[in-house]
C-alpha cells in the first residue's frame, strides 16, 4: 500500500487540530430583543370569542367582504340587477296570488308597497344566511394554509350583502313615490332593524357554518329551511291577524321584529308591537351568542374537516 506524502499528511493533522480547537460560529444569533411572541394553539372547551383577534385582523375583514362581493358579481349578466330583480318578481308574485286573489289584508296599504317592503330585509337576511353558512367549505383552501380569525369569513359574507341591500332599498323609495306614500319621521330607527336583522343573519349563520363543515348535508337542508322560515315571518301578510299573547309569542322568530320594524319605520300609518319586538331583539341575541360560542368551540377542527 502506498503512503500518502508526509506534507499531505502534516496538513490533514493541522486541519483537524484546528477544528477540534476552534468553536464553531452559529449560523443564526438570535436578537437580543426579539419582540412579542405569539402562539397559536388549539382551543380547548367552550374557549372566549377572541373579539380582540378579530378587531386586529379588521383589514383582512374589509378585504373578505369587498372579494365576496366582486366575486358575486363577477361574469355576470345583469350585475348588481339582481338585487332589484330577486324582491321584486317575488312582490309580483305574491301580489297575483295572495292580494288580488286570495285578498291577504295589508294593513290599509297597497299591497305590492307592503309586500315588498317585507322583501328588502328578508332578501338580506336569506342571502347573507345562505353566504354564512357555505362560506368555511367554500373557503377551504385559505383555512388551511394561514392563521386569521377564522370568525372572519362568516361575518364577511354577510357584510357583503350590504350593498344589495341598499340597492333594493334604493328602489323601495322609488316604488313609494309612485304610490304617494309619505316617509315616516320613525325612519331614523330603520339602521336599530338593520342591525337587528344582521345579528340574525349572523347567529344563524355561525350555526350552520360550523355545522356544515362536520355534516354535509347542511347545505341540502338550507333551501328547505330558508323556504319555510320566510312563510313563517309575516312579509306576505300581516302579523296583526295574530292576537296576544300570541303576538308576542311569534316574536320569537327574529324576523318577525325584523320586518315589522321595518314597516313600523317606513309608512306612518303601520303600527308595531313593541313586545313582539322586544321578544324578537331577545331572540336574535341569544341565538348569537349561542352560535359564536358553537364556532368557537369548533374551531379547532375546521383545518382538518373543510
């Protein structure tokens, strides 16, 4: 076997000496003043809201609800004409059939003018209940790939019916003018019916997202359950064909404080059951609650379910 030569040899020896002696240099030195830390976990039990991360993330909220509404609109044919066209060929529809025909009272106003006057909150709450409840499946891939409140996504979707919203009302003023009817001085409280009918949009909506990440079916239901609770709210007749205390006790359903509010605002010769609002108000409010507490809860498992 052949040596290798003594120089080679003299320099391996002094390479590993000089290795074996020196410390080796980190390639990454931490700052000494690194800054906050945030830790993302999961959550655990019936876990706090967290308002706090969603009030951070209010510029992400903005975007979510401008993309949901480019994204509606986005390649269609009559654009933002359907928020005109959706409450008004259903004012059609039931002016044919329930006020000339069946003779549904309307509270000594035209029929049409009530009907649709229903119609504008309920297109919001239906739309924006039908965005919320698909809108963590439809957004799967952003759930999966970053942290952000995921609160966000459901609250966005229905933001964004927002602008529909004005829209038909834009056109209800219309309609109202050609009817002669007056605009009530009580029309400084229609944002209080506003909200109330975005807080129930969105508590139900909290509801069905998360449930609809777990049980597909949810969105196979939604149609049956959004026909049934519009029959259900008093937009096609009037909630005064009911007596107390079970006036009172339809309040329960949220829409009905909804809509009859909104009359109540609009036209100065609609009178409104304060109880039945009030009921309604209620009604809305725990099934909020309820539901961010249910998001919440299930949060931690939408990352592995969508």
């Amino acid at each position: 076997m052949q040596l290798a030569p003594r120089g080679f040899q003299s320099l391996v020896e002094s390479a590993m000496k000089t290795t074996n002696d020196t410390v080796p240099t980190p390639l990454y030195r931490p700052p000494d003043n690194p800054g906050p830390i945030m830790r993302i976990q999961p959550s655990r039990g019936w876990i706090g809201l967290r308002l706090g991360d969603l009030w951070s993330y209010r510029e992400l909220l903005y975007f979510l609800t401008w993309r949901e509404v480019k994204v509606r609109y986005k390649q269609t044919v009559l654009g933002a004409s359907w928020a005109l066209l959706q409450p008004l060929f259903t004012m059609l529809v039931f002016s044919l059939f329930l006020g000339r025909l069946a003779k549904v009272p309307s509270d000594r106003m035209p029929y049409p003018l009530f009907c649709l006057a229903g119609l504008v909150p309920w297109s919001f709450f239906s739309n924006g209940l039908s965005q919320s409840a698909n809108s963590l499946v439809s957004n799967s891939n952003l759930i999966t790939k970053v942290y952000f409140p995921r609160l966000a996504i459901p609250v966005s979707a229905v933001l964004s019916g927002a602008i529909d919203f004005a829209i038909s009302f834009v056109m209800l003023v219309a309609i109202m003018a050609f009817y002669r009817q007056p605009l009530s001085l009580r029309i400084v409280y229609l944002p209080l019916f506003f909200l109330l009918a975005f807080v129930t949009a969105l508590g139900v909506g909290l509801w069905l997202s998360a449930l609809n990440v777990e049980y597909r079916d949810v969105r196979y239901v939604l149609p049956f359950l959004t026909q049934f609770w519009m029959f259900s709210t008093p937009i096609a007749y009037p909630s005064s064909l009911l007596d107390e205390p079970w006036r009172s006790i339809y309040g329960l359903n949220p829409m009905v404080g909804v809509v009859e509010g909104f009359r109540w605002s609009m036209f100065p010769t609609i009178e409104a059951s304060s109880t039945m609002i009030t009921v309604s108000s209620i009604s809305a409010v725990l099934i909020l609650i309820g539901g961010a507490f249910y998001f919440c809860r299930m949060e931690r498992t939408f990352a592995d379910l969508v």
